[in-house]
C-alpha cells in the first residue's frame, strides 16, 4: 500500500516540477490513472493543465494541484477557497475465507449476504477514509473536495489451505484539500433542505434563501 501511495505521489511530483518548468503556478483538472507493464508491474500517471495568474503579486513557491476544473477551480476562489493539493486514502485489505464465508457461499444457501466480504469492504472504505483525513492534515488544509472513489475486488488461490479462496479489496480516495483565505463570499443561508418539500410557500422561500 504505502509504495502504491508513493508511486502516485511521485507522479504528481513530476508533473508540478513540469508545471515549474512552465512557470505555471497550479495545474487544475489533474486526472490521476494507472495501468499495467506487458512484463509486469504498474504505471501511473498524472495529466493536468498548468495555469498562471497574470502579474500574480505572489507566486507559490511550489505549485498547487487540484482534480477540479477550470469552471470548478473559479467557483472555489470566489468563494474565498483556494487548494492546497491533490490528496490521497488508499487501503488495501485481505481476507480468508473461513469457515462460515465458506458455509454461506455454499450452493444451496440461499440469497444471503456474506458477513465477512462486507465487514471487508466497509474497514477498507473507512481506513481509506482514514488515510485521505490524515493527508489533509499533513498539508495543513481546512477540507477536502472528493472527487472520486474507486474499489476493486479481487479474488486468489489461498497460499496456506488448498480449495480456499481469498478476497483482496483495494480502495481509493481522491480529493482535492481546500483552504481557506478570505471571508469573501460567505453568507447565512439557512438549513438545507434534505428533500423537497411539497409545500408552494415553502419552496418560494427556500428560493427567495438561495
């Protein structure tokens, strides 16, 4: 896991030293994708577009990333909300099939969830959650704008126990850390509405709110 996380890290770093070269001073849009050899092993990649603000009073001294686009990344400064870089959670997780996964995947049990395929999932997405809150904090940001979240789930011969399977899950977050600098754009709106209500006044004033 923590190579996978290198290897993406590695590919952002060359393509913000590109950026560097460019004299850019961010590169939004990033779109992060991997692939595999022919003779094994994977390939990462990081394509972005570089941007400059003309006559910046302030260049960064490392330029930022972000997935968002270039309508998104506007919304997002005129709002008050700059970001601080591409971040990552990536957890990969494995289990055996015991007895009991093998009891309730058996033919002839039924449509029936399978306990242990499910607390599997459910720890990976959270200790990916996990990994991607502790990538915020390093880069000292005040959020996080999720972009995407991947899951692949795949299965193999046990090494240990012949006839048994194991089930690997690998999941990925990616999302962009936000910050903020300005109280430009702020205002009281009220709560939101979770569901739309069937009440004509009600919803005169929620659009009378926005």
């Amino acid at each position: 896991m923590q190579a996978m996380y290198q290897a993406r890290h590695q590919a952002i770093d060359r393509m913000t030293t590109e950026c560097t070269e460019l004299g850019g001073h961010g590169v939004v849009g990033v779109r992060l994708s991997r692939g595999s050899f022919p003779l094994g092993g994977l390939q990462f990649k990081a394509i972005g577009t570089a941007v400059r603000a003309p006559d910046a009073a302030l260049v960064p001294r490392v330029p930022f990333t972000c997935d968002l686009s270039g309508q998104d990344f506007a919304k997002l400064i005129s709002k008050g909300w700059v970001p601080a870089g591409l971040v990552l959670g990536i957890s990969i997780g494995s289990r055996h099939d015991d007895r009991k996964t093998a009891r309730q995947t058996r033919w002839g049990s039924g449509n029936a969830e399978v306990a242990g395929w499910t607390e599997l999932v459910n720890e990976s997405r959270h200790d990916a959650r996990r990994q991607l809150e502790r990538d915020v904090t390093r880069l000292g940001a005040d959020g996080v704008v999720i972009a995407a979240m991947q899951m692949r789930v795949r299965e193999r011969d046990c090494p240990v126990q012949v006839g048994r399977r194991d089930h690997i899950v690998e999941a990925t977050l990616i999302g962009t850390a936000i910050a903020r600098f300005s109280g430009a754009g702020q205002r009281q709106a009220g709560p939101p509405l979770a569901v739309m209500s069937l009440d004509p006044q009600r919803r005169q004033a929620a659009r009378v709110r926005i």
